[in-house]
C-alpha cells in the first residue's frame, strides 16, 4: 500500500466497506474519504475463502489509492517544511507556507 498523504491517517475500513481518513500534519483537523462498499461484501457465493480475501485486499488497495488522491484536494503542501496541512493552516500565511513555519519563521 502506498504512504499516506499526511503524517496521521486511519483506516475505518470492515468487510463490507472502504473508507479512510487523513489529518492535517499541523493542527490535526481531519477529512473523512467517502465510503465505498465492498463489491463482493454480503455475497455467500464464495466459497474460496482465500479468494475472497485476495479481492477484498484488492478493492482495499484500490480504494486507499482513490482516498490518498482525493486527499490532495483538502490539504496543501507546505514548501517549507513539507508537511500537508488543512487550508486554515495554509491560509494563516497568505498561502506560501503553514502558520507552524511562519511562527517559526522557516
């Protein structure tokens, strides 16, 4: 799996669904990725259970692929420190770096 986008992130995903969160890497404030169901959750059809678990493990990779992505679109990259923070973090600094660099005057 790949690395999440900020330094905190979890996984609220279960054998029905995918779902992810991330947090700004300054102030800590949280975005939750839409959920999206299990293609084959509720199904009893499949008996393999190793193949079950091959598409769940699948989906899964797949949808944190998607999460990560979206993430990008409610975090912004500090070009100072690097972190990814939450727009109010950005903003503080007129959006050329987190408010944590301008208290620190990196």
């Amino acid at each position: 799996m790949n690395q999440p986008l900020t330094q905190k992130s979890v996984d609220h995903s279960d054998t029905e669904k995918f779902a992810f969160g991330f947090f700004c890497d300054v102030c800590g404030k949280g975005w939750e990725s839409p959920v999206i169901q299990f293609a084959a959750g509720g199904f009893t059809s499949i008996k393999n259970e190793e193949a079950y678990r091959l598409m769940w493990a699948h989906e899964h990779r797949t949808a944190f692929e998607q999460a990560n992505l979206e993430a990008h679109w409610h975090f912004n990259y500090c070009p100072k420190c690097g972190k990814w923070v939450c727009v109010d973090c950005f903003d503080d600094c007129n959006g050329e770096c987190c408010k944590e660099c301008r208290n620190n005057n990196l």
